[in-house]
C-alpha cells in the first residue's frame, strides 16, 4: 500500500510529456517571403474564425485552412500514404516549406489549427457500453473472478 501511494504522489509531481504544449514546428517556419505559419493563421483566420475569402478542408489525414484569393495562402498537415506526417505552409505553390514531422507533433497542429481558426474538432466514435451491456459485463467478469478462486483453492 506504500509503494501505491508513493507511486500516486510522484505522478503528481513528475509532469506528463503532453503536460507540456507542444507548438507545432510550421508555427515558426519562415517562407522565403518572411511569413509563418503563426502570420499564415493570422491572415487566413483573422480574430480566430474563418475569414470572407477563407476556406478549411478537412478529411481523415488532411487538414487545410487557406486563402481563396491570389496568390493562395495556405497552412496544411497531412499523414500521407506512408503513414508520416507532414506540415506544409505556402504562399505561392511553387516554393511551399514542407517539414515533416512526428505524429505527436501532428496532434499539436491540428490542435493548433482548429483552435485557431474556429473550427469544429473531429469526431470519434468512441466505443462504449449501454447499462444492459455494463451488467452483463459485470456478470461475466464475476464468474471469472469465482472460477479463479475456485482453480487457486483447488490448487492449495
């Protein structure tokens, strides 16, 4: 019981490695023309919601958040077929800055980019059980546990 509560106390006190925000390294990549990925957001989602001229796409891999206007301005992370992630940034299609980056990373700008732009987070389905499937789960997790002991006394 010891151990338990040790254990217990040095989780509070040693932080969590997604207890610290992760930035997402195209906030601070740099087009040959001066902008970031942060001036990119700025400009496309102005006060923290889709501009007039703005659009998102979004998909299972894809999230873009761009100018409609010329030239295009646009902010997007991707997982591409090999399963890496990517960020990209690009005000002329030509030359974008493409960085790749990890999945954790990816995490953080997709956060980032529905955050700061207003947009709805994706969905999950996120399996779960009704009350009657809660109480057969019950039950079946009880007679497992009396066949244990059953098995455990018949072994002593």
């Amino acid at each position: 019981m010891k151990r338990l509560s040790l254990l217990v106390l040095l989780s509070f006190l040693i932080p969590a490695g997604y207890a610290s925000a992760q930035q997402c390294p195209c906030d601070t990549a740099e087009l040959s023309n001066g902008l970031s990925g942060n001036e990119i957001i700025e400009i496309v989602c102005p006060g923290g919601s889709l501009g007039p001229n703005s659009s998102a796409f979004r998909n299972e891999t894809n999230l873009l958040v761009g100018l409609d206007s010329s030239p295009n301005t646009n902010y997007r992370i991707a997982i591409n077929n090999s399963g890496e992630a990517i960020c990209e940034i690009d005000t002329d299609p030509i030359s974008p800055v493409t960085l790749d980056i990890s999945i954790l990373e990816y995490q953080s700008c997709e956060v980032r980019l529905t955050e700061g732009c207003g947009l709805s987070a994706p969905t999950a389905n996120i399996p779960t059980l009704s009350e009657w499937g809660l109480m057969a789960m019950t039950g079946i997790l009880a007679i497992a546990g009396a066949l244990a002991l059953r098995r455990r006394k018949a072994a002593a």
